[in-house]
C-alpha cells in the first residue's frame, strides 16, 4: 500500500467520485483508508452522564484503496 497517513488524495469512483481530502488514518491490513469529508455518516450517541443529552454526530467512514489516488 502506497498511500501514508497526512497524503492528499482524490477519489476516483463511488458517490464521492472527483472529491478530494487528506488520509487521517490508514489500514493496511484491511485495505482501507479514511479521508477527511469522504464518506461521512451519522452515529447516533447516547447520553454518557447524567443530565447529558444524547446527540447525532457525522464520523469519517473507511473507503477502499482501489477508489483513491494520490494527488
């Protein structure tokens, strides 16, 4: 796997297809990388005290290496 964590890339096919970002963590092992604004998605969390409201919070999800390129 030729792309680092910190590189610049930009995603060739899928939804985020001509979308670019930074690589925040890379997973050589699994074959899969997370962008920076690629492939975000909404986790619902529960309230951890009490008194705390519950909230929605967007997180980056992982994207194939084949679907990235360096930039």
């Amino acid at each position: 796997m030729n792309i680092k964590k910190d590189d610049n890339v930009i995603v060739l096919t899928g939804k985020y297809k001509g979308k670019t970002g930074k690589v925040i963590k890379a997973m050589p092992k699994l074959g899969r990388v997370v962008v920076s604004g690629v492939n975000m998605y909404k986790k619902h969390q529960k309230p951890r005290r009490q008194g705390q409201k519950g909230q929605v919070v967007e997180v980056n999800g992982s994207i194939h290496i084949s679907n990235i390129a360096k930039k």
